[in-house]
C-alpha cells in the first residue's frame, strides 16, 4: 500500500530487471516518468533486434557449431563457453561484435537515465549475456570502487576494442559518455546487421573441406576392402 511504481516492480524480479527499475526509479525523482518509460521501450526494441541479429548469424554455420559443441562436453561451465564464443571460427568476431554494441547501448542508457556509474556497471553486467563479459565488467566496477577511472579499468579487462577505449576516454574528458557510446552500439549494430550476408561466402571453403573430408573417408570405407581382397586373390 502506497508504495512507488519502482518499489513495486521491484517486487518481481522474474519480469523487470534491475536496469528496468532503476530506470523507472530515477524517471519518479526527477519527475520524468514518461521520458523513462520512452528510453525503456527503445531498449527493449533494440535488444530484441540485436538478439534476432545473432540468433541469424548463428544460423548458418551450424556445421562448426556441432564440431565445437563436442568440446563443450570436455570444457564444462557457462563461463568457460561464453569465453570459447569470442574465439570460433568467423562466428567469433560476430558474436564479439554484437556483444560490445550491446553493452555500448546498455551502458548508453542506463548513464544517460542517471543511475550513477558503479550501479550502471553492475546493471549492465546483469544484462550482458555472457558470463565471461559480465565476470570481466563487475572487475571494471571493482576497480573503480578502488579510484581508477573507467578508461583504465576498461583497457586492463582486454575486452573492449580500441574504438570503444577510444570513445571511453573521450567521453570521460567531455562528460558525454551516454552519447559516445551510442555511436559506438549503432556502428556494432550495423556492422551485425550485415554480417549474415557475408557469413556464407566465408563458410562455404570450409564446408567444402569437411565434404571433402567425408568423401575421401567414404572413398576409403569403400575401395580399401576391395584392395584388400585383390591383395588375397593375387
């Protein structure tokens, strides 16, 4: 009874997220509850497009999808794979890709909403999915606690790109950070959007590799018999 709009969502953790009511909690104490709500809707519609995004440049290369999954059995954990997903096999710098413009566009909101930049780290390691991404900003936030600035805490994590360490640096010099990094999500965005395009020239050489592969194998299971029996006859 009389509790506030973000109080009460807070109270179902399952539906709205952290990031979802410190947004709408900052929008009640500076009375622009609306403009909150705006800034929630585009994030959400720019999350379900990055997540589309991926999901089509994961479509294609099924192939060494199911060669890596193999070894997923032998390196078990979730951390141990979102770390492997940043080294496949061209897949890698697409998922990279799309992992940083989305922490550029998480980090863009929850700064530009307000919410002071220890809790905005920890809002976005909570949105990131990736637990080797989420590991390695709560080390940022961590190392921020301690006085270092975020340009250094964000090149000592070896994550981010010189683009987004640029932009970083930039930002923190001209108190446009929630700016700069919106730069930086739309510029990985693009660059995801038109990477399924391109994915299956990439993949096809190797496709032809393993059929090749398949078919000497074949060839072998076939004629190495019949070799045999000759040798016999002979």
């Amino acid at each position: 009874m009389g509790q506030t709009l973000s109080t009460a969502l807070s109270h179902q953790p399952t539906v709205f997220s952290n990031l979802f009511v410190n947004i709408i909690r900052i929008g009640e104490n500076t009375g622009s509850l609306d403009e909150a709500f705006l800034r929630i809707a585009k994030y959400l519609e720019l999350e379900k497009n990055t997540r589309e995004q991926i999901k089509a440049a994961l479509r294609y290369p099924i192939i060494v999808i199911i060669g890596i999954s193999i070894a997923i059995v032998v390196q078990p954990g979730r951390y141990q794979w979102d770390k492997i997903k940043f080294r496949l096999p061209i897949i890698g710098s697409i998922i990279t890709r799309a992992l940083l413009g989305h922490y550029a566009r998480v980090f863009s909101v929850t700064l530009a909403s307000g919410v002071p930049l220890i809790q905005a780290l920890t809002d976005v390691a909570q949105a990131v999915d990736n637990a080797y991404m989420s590991t390695l900003i709560l080390q940022m936030r961590n190392g921020i606690e301690r006085g270092e600035t975020l340009t250094n805490t964000a090149q000592a994590s070896g994550l981010f790109t010189p683009l987004i360490l640029q932009m970083i640096e930039v930002g923190e010099e001209t108190g446009k950070i929630d700016s700069l990094l919106l730069q930086v999500a739309e510029v990985y965005e693009r660059e995801v959007d038109d990477a399924p395009k391109n994915l299956s020239v990439l993949i096809e050489p190797i496709l032809l590799v393993v059929i090749g592969a398949m078919v000497l194998i074949l060839a072998l299971g076939v004629f190495l018999p019949m070799w045999d029996l000759v040798s016999v006859y002979k």
